[in-house]
C-alpha cells in the first residue's frame, strides 16, 4: 500500500481582493501577509500536491477535475474588473485528476476531468495558488463545486479525495477556498473601511473561528448548516464539508487561525488544520453519514431512475 | 438624434449553449452528433428569426444570468470584445471565439437613467473580459451574423442576497431605466431576456450530450409551471405573471431569479398584448421557451 496522506488542510478566502490589490485596504493587507505564513508552512512540508475545493467553481454535471497540465490563461472577476486582470500559468497533476475522477465515480457520483485550452479557471483558485504556490513549485489539482450537491453527496467527494490520495500515493495538502460569512456589500464600499457586513455575521464567524482554533474541524462540519443559515455561510460551507470528510471526520487537529478579516462585507480567514492525536476531544454529531451517493431524490419523475448500486 | 428611439421586439431567449453546440458554427470548437435532442428549440429560435427578420432594428439588447455581480448592475463598456468563451459548467460544449462590437453609449445611458432611480451601477471596462455564454448564446440564436452592436447587462444578486419582491422591484426599474435611454438615445432596440423558465437540471449527461432518448423535462411540477406561465403570456396576463413571479421562482427553480424576464417585462411597461410562443423545450431537464412581444406590430394595429 502507497504512503498517500494528508498532511494537512487551509481554509482560504474566496475574494481575489487580498492577491490582486492589497494595498488598497488594511483588511487585505492584512491577508495578503498573513498568506507568507501559510505559504512558509506549506514550503516547510513534504507536499507534492495541493488539492482545492472552490465555491467560485461551479458545476452542474456531477463534479469536474481539473486536468489540464498547464493551463495558461487570464480570468477577469466578475464585480471586481477594475482591479486588472489575474493572468495565469499552472502546473496542475493531471494524472491524480484522473485517479480522483475514478474514485468519485467508484463511490456513485457524477464526475469528468477538464482539460481546455481557455478553461477560466476560478478567480478563488487562481488567487490562493498565487499567494501559496507562486512559482508552481507544488502540482495543484482543483475540484469543483456542484450546485446541487448538499451535505451527503459533498462527504461522499470528501471521501473519494481521501481514496484517491491514498491510492496515488500523494502527500498532498488540502485547500478549502471559501468565506465564512459570505454577504458582500451590494455597492461601492471605501476599500479602508471595509467591515464584516453585519454584527451578526461577525459573531458567528468568530464562533466558528473559536472552534477551529482548537482544531475541532468535525464539529464544524457539523455546525455548518446552523452556521449558513445564520450567517450566509459560502455555499453553505461545502468546502469545510469536503475538508472534513477527506481528512476522516475527526476533531484531531492542531488548529491554527493565522487572519480574520473583512474583505467586501464577507468573513475571510486564514486557518490551518494539522492532524495530532486526541485534541479535540469527543463528537457531537447531529448530522448522518453517508459513504455512497445514490443519485438525486427526483421524487416527482416519471423517468427512469439512476441505478442503485450496493 | 431627432427621432425618438423605441423598443421595436421583446424576446424570451433562452441560453442552454447546448443550442449553439447542436448548431455547430465555426466559431465553436466542439462538434455534435445531429442527434437532434433539442430540435424544438432550434426550430423555435428560427421561427424567432424569420419573424424579425423584415424589423428594423440597430441595436440588441441582452439581459444575461451568466454575468453574476454582487455590487450592483454592470454593462459591458468596451466597443469591441474578441476572444475565446469556455462555458466552465459545459466546456465540453461551449468553446466559442467571439467578436462582437458594443453600443457604448447605449450602455453609458442605460447606466446614467438607472442610477437615477437609486441603482448601484458600474461600467465593465476592463479590455480582457471574457463576455458570458449567456450573452453570446441569445445572440447568436437570435442573430448569428453578430453585425449589429450589442449591449449586455449583468445579473445582481439581489434576489439572492436580499429577496426574491426586493429583486422585482429592482428589474423593474432597470427596465423603465432601459426604456428611458433607448428612447433618449434615439435607438430601435431588440431586448433579449436571456433565461430559462423552470431550471433544474439533471446532475448526469448521456456519452451523446444530444440524445434524444435522454432529455425530458426535470420533472411533472416543472412542466405544470412552465406551461402555466406560458399560458400567461399567450393570453396577455403579463400583470399576473409579475403577481405569481416569486412563486414561480421559489416553486419551479425558475432561472427568472436571475431578473432578466421581469427586466424585460418592465422595459416594456408590462404589455398587456398577446405574446407569440415560437417554441418550448427542455435541455438537460431545464424548460426553455422562446417567446416574442411584437410591440412594432401592435403599435401598427392600435
Ligand atoms: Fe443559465
């Protein structure tokens, strides 16, 4: 059996501010620094693959793999163009793509790598391989974030990552690109005064904050539907779901929350999970489990339904 | 300009790129099969165009879901975009080179007349924009030539971030906004909404994205309100069908959320006349109709 594991995991922002105009904002300059550590840390391992998750990539079908070896292209933000533009050129490795694709389809999910001259790689990705892996010195894959997908089908993605890491024998350090609190400022906001958008938000970011400090990363996953629906959570948190899920659904880590700040309105922190044993004592659990995906409870069909495997 | 400009058409045209796909263009890196899933639709699209095709109009005006902006409405503010669109939901079947110009002033007026009625907006400046496949997809089905200027307006979030009546209230007054400076700049505009009507998809997709055997509608309530709302249309209910809006959104996860048709509806002060129906049809689960509001027929007929 391959040595493959997970050497550990970062929440990362999912606004590209911080990378693309620090100085513009004592919040993002804040982040921006705060990166180095991150990046000095992930230096310092014996990483040879970071794996992302991003809210800003959206899918329909199933769950898409980046695959193209050295995509070479520019993505321009959607609200945030006047910023410039953030040109890029990736090392990405497209044979554990692959190795994921499998196992994601192994475990009933929807799921097909994309290599495409032009592909717009998303704005959260590109910003976090900018401030962590600048000179591609670590391959990197990215996954993307299905719509529809909700808690049960996100652990089963989680689960596969792990699988596939294992069979690829990658050390691989995971990256969980998203915001806490995700409500942005619907107009033209002073970049020097930007502030988490509400009271409310800001403290149910600090709860969450509280709790991965102290590395309690599955109690989180837990929280996470609490968490969105209080406090807008990005994508209701799918990206904490995966991390939880790929790293083994435990609150054993060494937890580290290198920045909070506001970019925008939304909460955006820099946290880092290591595993060590027995820190975060028990589990709370509430939600279910679940090692297999079954495919959509269309109820209301008439048309034929995915079939069940075991 | 001494004549006063106008809103000749107002159209309901729906962006699945798997049209584009199955119409295989040059432009268009991907090739398809001719299998013919989505022939309703493409049979709609040119009724749409053999009914505007005697119009005069200078000017295309496309209201996208796929430029999504949290910080207000945006409008492309560049005369002229060339580049390649990969649609990064289905990149294996949208790969498209564009070039197209924009009416910049057009645009410029449009975002003047809505910050009057308190709207956050924002010119796109920026050179290097890849234009949505929204934007692109109407257009081309509309006017494949690309030989008029466009003008394309973003999504806001409103909907999402704030509610579905508070992003209503908002499209509605883009669109008096749009009527306003279409008029003050002395245009003939074709305005597109370019959505979908009920909008969930399937999570899988056959070896043949074009099928036929696998596309059907996502399910029987999506049908039911889809045919509702179509119904509304055809017999004139435009009021009622700003009414019952938010439920068709919340109901039959209508891609309407993203504003364009309620955008379309109030540039066109809420028309109480007869729409066509050219054609309806489902792409990946999604209901898709194309829909015209001839207003230059019926100021002839008044
Ligand atoms: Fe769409």
């Amino acid at each position: 059996m391959s040595d493959g594991r997970v050497l550990g995991a970062y929440l990362v922002p999912n606004q590209p501010l911080p990378c693309m105009a620090p100085e513009q904002s004592p919040a993002w300059q804040s982040l921006h620094d705060s990166y180095a550590k991150v990046r000095a840390e992930i230096e310092a391992s014996e990483a040879d693959l970071i794996l992302i998750f991003s809210t800003r990539w959206v899918s329909i079908i199933g769950h898409q793999m980046q695959a193209d070896p050295e995509p070479d292209f520019w993505v321009v933000d959607e609200d945030f163009h006047q910023f410039g533009s953030l040109h890029y050129k990736l090392r990405i490795d497209a044979d554990f793509a692959a190795t994921y694709r499998d196992c994601a389809k192994a475990r009933g999910l929807e799921a097909r790598t994309v290599a495409y001259q032009g592909f717009p790689i998303d704005v959260g990705s590109i910003s976090a391989l900018k401030m962590l892996n600048p000179d591609n010195r670590i391959a990197a894959g990215i996954v993307s974030c299905n719509v529809y997908s909700d808690r049960a089908e996100t652990l089963v993605l989680g689960k596969a990552a792990a699988d596939a890491i294992k069979q690829s024998g990658r050390k691989v350090i995971l990256l969980g690109v998203s915001a806490l609190s995700n409500r942005m400022f619907t107009e033209w906001i002073d970049p020097q005064q930007d502030r988490i958008h509400s009271l409310k938000d800001d403290e149910w970011n600090r709860k969450l904050l509280e709790l991965l400090g102290e590395g309690r990363l599955e109690d989180v996953s837990q929280l996470s539907r609490e968490f969105s629906r209080q406090a807008n959570g990005d994508s209701k948190m799918k990206a904490i779901w995966w991390m939880a899920s790929a790293m083994g659904q435990t609150n054993d880590y060494r937890g580290t929350v290198f920045d909070y700040q506001p970019v925008w309105g939304t909460g955006a922190a820099l946290v880092g999970l290591t595993p060590a044993k027995n820190l975060g004592g028990g589990l709370e659990y509430d939600e279910d489990d679940t090692d297999f995906f079954r495919g959509d409870r269309n109820v209301l069909s008439t048309a034929k339904q995915k079939e069940v495997k075991p | 300009m001494s004549e006063p400009g106008r809103i000749v058409t107002g159209c309901l045209a729906p962006h699945p790129p798997h049209l584009v796909y199955a119409a295989n263009p040059e432009q268009n890196e991907p090739r398809s099969s001719g299998a013919g899933a989505w022939a309703p639709l493409l049979e709609g699209y040119a009724r749409l165009r053999e009914s505007i095709k005697d119009k005069e109009y200078d000017v295309i005006l496309v209201h996208t879901p796929h430029w999504k902006t949290c910080v207000g409405h945006h409008l492309l503010g560049v005369p002229h975009f060339e580049g390649l669109s990969v649609d990064p939901i289905f990149p294996n079947l949208f790969r498209f080179h564009f070039d197209l110009q924009v009416d910049v002033e057009l645009a410029q007026a449009i975002h003047d007349e809505a910050e009057k009625e308190g709207l956050v907006m924002n010119m796109m400046r920026n050179p290097e924009f890849r234009v949505d496949y929204g934007t692109i997809t109407s257009n081309y089905l509309v006017r494949p030539a690309f030989d008029l200027p466009i003008v394309a307006i973003s999504s806001a979030r409103t909907y999402f971030d704030y509610s579905d009546e508070a992003g209503e209230r908002e499209m509605l007054a883009l669109g008096a906004a749009t009527k306003r400076a279409v008029e003050k700049t002395g245009r003939k505009a074709l305005l597109l909404a370019s959505c979908s009507l009920s909008h969930r998809h399937f999570t899988d997709e056959p070896a043949d994205p074009e099928d036929p055997s696998f596309e059907h509608i996502y399910n029987e309530n999506q049908s039911k309100w889809d045919h509702h709302v179509m119904n509304l249309m055809q017999t004139g209910q435009t009021r009622r069908l700003l009414e019952e809006m938010p439920d068709f959104i919340a109901q039959a996860n209508a891609e309407c959320r993203d504003g364009s048709l309620t955008w379309l509806l109030g540039a066109m002060d809420v028309p109480n006349m007869e729409a066509k129906i050219h054609g309806y049809g489902t792409v990946i689960g999604t209901g898709n109709a194309i829909v015209e509001w001839d207003l230059a027929a019926a100021e002839v007929q008044a």
